[in-house]
C-alpha cells in the first residue's frame, strides 16, 4: 500500500481535496507536521510526502513529483515573525516546532537585511508563545493566523518580507518522491496525475473547504477563503522555480543545505537569455504575451535581451523617423488631501497649516506662460479636497477654456474624479460629462500607483480601489474621451502583482482602447512615509518599461520617465520601449516633493532624441504632430530658460 503524507496544516485542504477517494485501496495518506514528514520520508516510513522545500534540497535521492505546491506570491498570513524589540536588537529567536523551511527563511532574511544571526531555542507545539524565553518568535501554521497575545514591537509576514526583498515567490513545501519512484501497484504517472487532479478539484472548492474548515480554526468563512484565493499559491511555476534557486543559494550560504545547486535536480531552472528568448521572440513577432510569460521577463536578469525586444516592437509599431515630446506644464491646484497615501509627500491634510488652494488669477497666470512657452496643455491635479462642489471644477474649467480655449485641460486623475461622486452624491457618468461639457479635454492616468487592492491597502487609506479606479477610466472612454495609464513601482508590490497591473490596463484597452499611452516610474520615498524603502535604480526602471512595452501590445505609446532617472537614462529608455520623451513639464511638485530633482530643458530633450538618430517632434495629447510653426515658437521661447527658473514660473 501507498504510504503519502501531507502537511496537517490549514493551507494543506486544497491539495488534498479528493486525495483520499482517488487513492481508495491503493494507499493511505496521513497528516503531520511538515518537520515529522520529512523525517518520516526520509527513514522510509513514507512513500511520498508534502514536506518542507528545505527538506527537499537536504535530501540526495529526492525528486519533486507534481506541480502541486503550497507557495506565496505576497503576504502569507501563516508564518509571522514576532518581536517583542525593534528587528536589530534580536539577539534570542524562538523556532516553531513545525519549521524547517520557514526556520531557514526567517534566519535569510534577518542575516541579509539586517546583518544578525541570532542564537536559536525551540518553541514546542504546546508552548505558548508567551511562556517562551527570547526576543522574536517564528510562528507558522495555524496559530499564527490568529491575532498575537502579548506586546510586540514588530511583526513581519515573512511571505511579504521575502517577495519584497528577492522578488520572486516563495515555496514552502512540495510533493517528494525519492528517485525512479514506483511503488506497489500506483505508477509514477498515476501518482502525478492523482495529485495534481485533487489539487485542481480543491482550487475549485475553496467556498466548500471554507464552509468545512472555518470554524476548526477559529477563522470566519470569508478568512479561510480568502487566505486560499489570495494569500496562497498552489502551483510550482517558473517564478515559483525561480524563487527555489534563490532560496537555495542563500540556504547554502548560511549553511542549511549541503550542496550549492545540484546539477541533476530537475527543478532547478536557466536564467540564460534562452530561458526568455521564445517569450521574446513571440512579442516580437506581434502575438501576445500571457502573465506567467510576462512575470518570466520581469524575473529575469537579461536587461539586454528584454530591452532590443522592446526597442524591436516599439520600432514595429513606430516606423516613423521621428520621437515625440510634449510642452506642458503641471498645475496642482490644490495640496489639501482627505486620503492618506504613505508614498506620497506632496499632500497635506484638511487641517494642516500647510495646505492651500492656488488663486483663480494666479492659476490662469500659469496657463498664460505655459502657452507663452509654446505649450498647447496643461496637466491639472490636485488632493481630494473635502469642500467644493462639483458647479467649483466645472467653474475653473470654463474660466481656463474661455481665457485660453486652445489650450487642452489633461485634468483630474481618477481618485480625484471617484472622490466627487462622493462629496456630491452623484453618479460617475453624471460627474464626467459635466466635466467634459466645461471643458475637460483628457483624464491623466495618476493615482493607478498598483491596480491590486492588497497593495492600495497597505499604502494608501480612504482612497479609490482598483475596480473604481478603472471604472472612472471606462466611462470616460465611453464618453468619447482618451487618458493616460501610469504605475507607481519598487515598493511593497510584488513582481506578479505588476504583471497584474499591466493585465488591468491591458484588458480594460481591449475594451475601450482609450488609453492613449503608458507611463511607469519608480517610487520615490524620500520624504514619505516608506523612506525605509531602498529606490529602485535604472536597471529595473528599464527592465520594468521594457516590458511594459512587450506586454501592452494594444497601447500605441510608451513614455520615457526622465523626472524619476535623469536625462541619460531617459534617454536610454527611448531605446527599452518607449517612442515618446514625455513632457518638459514647465511646473512640477509632486515628485519634487520627495527629492527628485531632474528638470530638463526644450534644447537637451530634442539633442536627447537627435542623439538617438530620430527626429524630434512635438506632439499634443492626441499624439498629433503639432504645426511647424508653433514648434518653432517653442523652441525660440524656451532657448533662455534654464532648468531650474523653468519651475520657478509664477
């Protein structure tokens, strides 16, 4: 008989749904903690077992057997670092008795962030955490699901903690068979298809396993279905693989396994340019890209490969001898700001001493040197104000439009809009073409940050979600109206949760097709509230656009970020992707706010482009090519000015 053992965890009941029946006479499966397991496997008391991946490289005879695994791509919920001082000052860390895998995770994470190695004491299944002598407690399964007792100065989701760091997923624990496994009647190939067919039954059961489940584990329905559906991962893919090797190499280091990458295992996977170059060499030839395909790119290192694939696609669908730029500038009417976003250092609260509202006059006065300067648009957004109306916008609308009516109003990302539905009680529609009748021309895509609601959660609080942001942008395309898509990047998200964000935009385009380009920039958290997070660098702003550009095959145009990198690697964006410098952006604050500080002027944006061997061109927001003749009044008008007194305007 089949002797199988799996985890008797919670986050076990989707792969072991329909196991027993499928196994009926042939085997018998037992439940234990994921350390007995491995033990048990490995003394030859069990057949196949779901044991810790830690396990799985310690072991010399071992193969992985099934796709069926339990991983995360974020947050897991169920293995929590507890400390009861700040990180740096752990000196005593408790283990569960249950871990191995998450034993060696903690000990990764706390060595390469923080430098420690602090000494080890077991914590039994039947101790309490608050009867256990040490600083920190790593507590999995279960009981870390419930709320912790006691004081603790710092808990960390070590899922979260590790995709944030590594940008891969995380594998906990996977189906392990030894070697050339064929054993009483139930074949290699039956075995495989048993499992990963009960897994498949589970991911379609997770309601029933819920309504079972819940109450043994002091959880409500809506908790164990959503620790499933969004916390947990069950399938072993290439990011999951990926995220195997890195965990390997660091476990080899400290010490946890013996060998630093077995040759012959077989889920070990390439990092080469061919471990892509299919993925490339699709988007090239113009079919699309799938999210496990596009996370493939994301998790990659080959900058070099994936960016001629982008700068390949973007010449295919920009064969023209010109690269386009706009004039304009940015007007923040207003700082003031209901929501509380932990990224952003530009607004202030309702009560703050610092907030204000630009004068009507001197608004306009801004408009007029914009236009003076040969720009044909201005960008207008401000913070979710809690006091004027909606007969206030339309007011500023038509004071804009009448004093300059050539001028276009980019104006009111998406939070802003979704927040006047609220404070007037009015519907989206309504809302938009009141707007679109005074006088607003385009939306700007601000505001999109990471179009996943466990990211927006963690970030910002009393602002628009995912689904309400994409709705504003959907019936403002039904209106007939065009906008821009954005992505804030590099601070809590993870990498699939980009990919998730690019297949928003991406299936909302097929849609409607009102999105007239896309922009992505790294966050900036000087100043902010996540100052503790470390900046991305170009190299993944290049990565991230490039694939950006591979990935949203039905947008026609990718801006170049050079506020956030500078003119240099803006410019060599124009060669990852994008066929548009973006704006001069005569005015700019909220980015300023956190520290950045690139401005250019008219002349270095057009060298930037000649320098590439294109023809520069400025375009309104359309993306028509705006008159010669206007051209060159812009070009006469910004000769003089210098990138610092160009913001100083006003």
């Amino acid at each position: 008989m089949l002797r199988i053992g799996a985890v008797s965890y919670l986050n076990t009941k989707p792969l072991i749904h329909t196991l027993p029946q499928q196994l009926g006479d042939r085997g018998e499966l037992t439940l234990d903690l994921p350390s007995r397991l491995a033990d048990d496997l490995a003394s030859g008391k069990l057949d196949v077992a779901l044991i810790p991946i830690v396990e799985f490289f310690r072991g010399n005879d071992y193969e992985i057997i099934s796709d069926a695994a339990i991983a995360c791509r974020g947050p897991v919920w169920s293995v929590r670092l507890l400390s009861r001082v700040p990180v740096e000052q752990i000196k005593r860390l408790a283990l569960d008795e249950g871990s191995r895998t998450s034993a060696a995770m903690v000990r990764i994470l706390l060595k390469e962030m923080h430098g420690l190695m602090p000494e080890t004491v077991p914590m039994t299944m039947d101790q309490s955490p608050e009867s256990v002598d040490a600083d920190a407690i790593l507590m999995i399964g279960d009981r870390a699901m419930h709320p912790a007792r006691g004081v603790y100065r710092t808990i960390w989701d070590l899922g979260d903690r590790w995709c944030r760091w590594t940008e891969t997923p995380f594998v906990f624990a996977a189906w392990v068979a030894r070697k050339g496994f064929d054993k009483k009647g139930v074949s290699r190939s039956d075995l495989v298809s048993m499992l990963q067919a009960s897994r498949d039954s589970g991911l379609e059961s997770f309601e029933s396993i819920a309504d079972v489940e819940a109450a043994k584990h002091g959880l409500t329905k809506e908790d164990v279905h959503r620790y499933f559906a969004e916390n947990l991962h069950f399938h072993l893919g290439r990011g999951e693989r990926f995220g195997m090797e890195k965990f390997h190499q660091k476990a080899f280091q400290m010490g946890f396994v013996p060998s630093p990458s077995p040759s012959d295992n077989p889920i070990m996977i390439a990092t080469s340019t061919d471990s892509v170059r299919h993925i490339l060499d699709k988007a090239i030839e113009g079919e699309r890209l799938t999210p496990e395909e596009g996370l493939a790119l994301l998790e990659s290192h080959d900058l070099a490969a994936i960016g001629a694939a982008a700068d390949k696609v973007s010449r295919r669908m920009h064969p023209e001898e010109y690269r386009t730029y706009n004039v304009d500038r940015n007007i923040n009417y207003t700082n003031v700001c209901t929501a509380v976003c932990n990224f952003c250092a530009f607004y202030r609260g309702p009560k703050s001493d610092e907030g204000y509202v630009l004068p009507r006059q001197e608004l306009l006065e801004k408009v007029g040197e914009t236009v003076a300067l040969g720009g044909d648009q201005i960008l207008m957004q401000g913070g979710l104000h809690p006091k004027y109306k909606l007969d206030w916008y339309e007011e500023l609308l038509r004071d804009i439009k009448t004093a300059y009516p050539q001028v276009n109003i980019h104006g009111f990302s998406p939070p802003e809009l979704h927040h006047f539905t609220k404070v007037n009680n009015l519907s989206i529609e309504e809302v938009l073409t009141r707007l679109k009748a005074a006088g607003l021309g385009s939306i700007p895509g601000g505001g999109a940050e990471i179009l996943v609601d466990r990211v927006r959660s963690e970030i910002t609080r009393g602002k628009v979600m995912t689904d309400d942001w994409l709705n504003v942008m959907r019936v403002w395309h039904r209106l007939g109206g065009i906008s821009t898509a954005t992505m804030m990047f590099g601070h809590v998200e993870t990498l699939a949760e980009r990919i998730e964000h690019l297949d928003r935009i991406r299936s909302l385009q097929d849609e409607t097709g009102g999105f007239t380009a896309f922009i992505c920039w790294t966050f900036q958290p000087d100043n902010t509230e996540m100052d503790n997070i470390s900046p991305k660098g170009a190299f993944e702003y290049l990565k991230t656009q490039a694939v950006s550009r591979l990935y949203l095959d039905n947008v026609p145009s990718i801006q170049s970020s050079w506020v956030t990198q500078g003119l240099k690697i803006g410019q060599l964006a124009m060669t990852f992707g994008a066929n548009d410098m973006g704006s001069l952006m005569i005015e700019e604050n909220v980015v300023a706010e956190a520290g950045t500080v690139h401005f250019l002027t008219l002349d270095q944006i057009r060298e930037a482009i000649t320098e590439l061997g294109f023809v520069p061109r400025q375009r309104d927001v359309f993306y028509n090519l705006v008159d010669e003749e206007l051209e060159q009044k812009a070009i006469l008008a910004n000769r003089n000015k210098t990138p610092e007194n160009l913001v100083q305007l006003g």
